[in-house]
C-alpha cells in the first residue's frame, strides 16, 4: 500500500509541474501582443500582457504567428521574445527613393 500512494504522490507532482515541452513566448514591450498558435488540427489566440509570458504544449512543434510578421516553427522548450515589432518588412516591389 505505501507503494501505491509514493507513486500517486508522485504522479501528483509530475502534473502539477506543467507540460515537458512547453514553448514559451515572452512580450518584451508596455503594450500587450497577440500570438496565434496552430497545431495543424487545431488553433488557439494567446494575448500576452506587457511584460508577460505565456506558456503552451508544443511537444510535437507547431506554428506561431505574431506581431513579428512571420510564422516560427516551435517544439520542445523553444523560447520566443518579442517586442511587438515587426521582424519583417513586407516590400511593394518598388526601389527605395533616393
């Protein structure tokens, strides 16, 4: 018997830990960010508070998009920081004026 509740002690702990592979994304900036997450069968819309960071599973990778511009492939403990700025800058085709 004391096996069995060492081991739900255990498993009690391991869960209230979090996920392994959590990809978390830190907003650097005084304004609150938008991020999406997609998994491919499913999506979801985090908003980050200014200073702030959110934290999700993503274990098996999945995209995040945000305010940078782009789509980043995270898995595992991946880290993003953002600011709030956009990383690219989308080109009309035209040359600059000089």
């Amino acid at each position: 018997m004391t096996s069995l509740k060492l081991l739900a002690a255990a498993t009690a702990v391991a869960l209230m830990a979090g996920p392994a592979a959590a990809v978390t994304v830190k907003n650097t900036s005084s304004a609150e960010v938008t991020v999406g997450v997609d998994w491919g069968s499913k999506e979801k819309i985090e908003t980050i508070p200014a200073g702030e960071s959110v934290s999700f599973d993503c274990k098996e990778g999945c995209g995040v998009t945000g305010p940078w511009g782009f789509s980043w492939m995270a898995s595992g403990k991946d880290e993003i920081t953002t600011d709030g700025t956009a990383l690219v800058t989308v080109m009309d085709g035209k040359s600059p004026e000089r």
